[in-house]
C-alpha cells in the first residue's frame, strides 16, 4: 500500500473513531497534524509535574542535538532531574540484528544513564503502540514514532486527549497488557 493511501486511510479510522468513541464528557481532544505532535509532545514534557510514561514501537534517538528525538530524549531526561517520574517501554522484537531493536535499545541505554526508568517489551509480541501520558491527565497517541522521519518528514496524524479518565484506562492497558505478555 503507498503511503498516502495508507495516511489517509489512518486518518479516516482515527476520525470514526474520535466521533463514536465513549470518551469521559469533560474529554478534550485535538488532532495534531505532522510536527504540531513534536511541538505539542515537547511542551507537555516541560510542564510535566509528576509523571512521564511513554510507550513506544521506536524511538530513535540518533545523537545529534538539534534532530527532535534528540530533544524528545533531552527532555525527559531534565524532566527526571527535576523530580519527574519518567518510565519509557519499548518494542524489543527478538531479533538482534534487526534496526528496531538496535535503535530502540541504543536510545534506552541513553535514557537510563539520565536516569530515566525504561523497559523493553517481551519478544513475544509487538508492541507497535505510540503512546505518552502525562501527569496521569494528557495522552497522546496516534501514528507518530519518534524517529526524524515521523516527527519531521513524514505525514502523520495523532491525538492529545485531555481526561484524567482517558489517561488511567492507557496508564492499565501499558501495565496489564503490554508489561505483562
């Protein structure tokens, strides 16, 4: 399937769902259209007071400064200086020769030495979400990883939903499905 196809066909599910979806009436939602998600995604991270938790198919911090990985990384690893409780769980396909893995443990190793929390997901099953929540309140989920080509170049479509209630049922589903296969 060729990418604008397979985009526009997200974007088609995404908006079914957001419309007969049962979200909590006190729910706000917005889309967030390829880089307003990085710009949206670092902001959140800054004003984070408590907590932190992401979970992610890839993420691909390449180690140069400037790409927005890079500023993604540097991000929770001053939200964990300041106090914040940062977990990062990520896809670990069993293959290690494979470029998920590779990336996604290069960028662990990175974030633990901050002192950022992460984990990686059994082999078993992929984890192929791309999900934050923050401050158990804020959740984003949608197409983006957070590669340079997801946040910078490609075309890509996600959601921040505001809900305590929203944000809870994600915070159980990353603990009692994704962290328990």
């Amino acid at each position: 399937m060729n990418k604008p196809l397979a985009a526009w066909i997200f974007a088609a599910v995404l908006a079914i769902v957001i419309a007969v979806a049962p979200f909590p009436a006190d729910a706000s939602i917005r889309l967030l259209k390829d880089r307003e998600y990085v710009r949206d995604l670092i902001r959140a991270i800054d004003g984070a007071r408590e907590e932190i938790v992401v979970c992610m198919f890839l993420f691909k911090a390449s180690g140069y400064r400037g790409s927005y990985p890079d500023r993604v990384v540097e991000r929770l690893l001053k939200a964990a200086r300041r106090g914040v409780r940062v977990e990062v769980v990520l896809e670990r396909g069993g293959d290690p020769t494979g470029t998920v893995d590779r990336d996604n443990e290069a960028t662990r190793r990175r974030l633990e030495q901050g002192g950022v929390r992460t984990r990686m997901d059994s082999p078993r099953r992929t984890t192929h979400t791309k999900l934050v929540v923050i401050d158990r309140r804020t959740t984003f989920v949608g197409s983006h990883n957070l590669t340079h080509s997801a946040l910078k170049m490609n075309h890509e479509l996600s959601v921040v939903i505001d809900s305590p209630a929203v944000a809870a049922e994600t915070l159980k589903y990353i603990r009692t499905s994704v962290l328990r296969d």
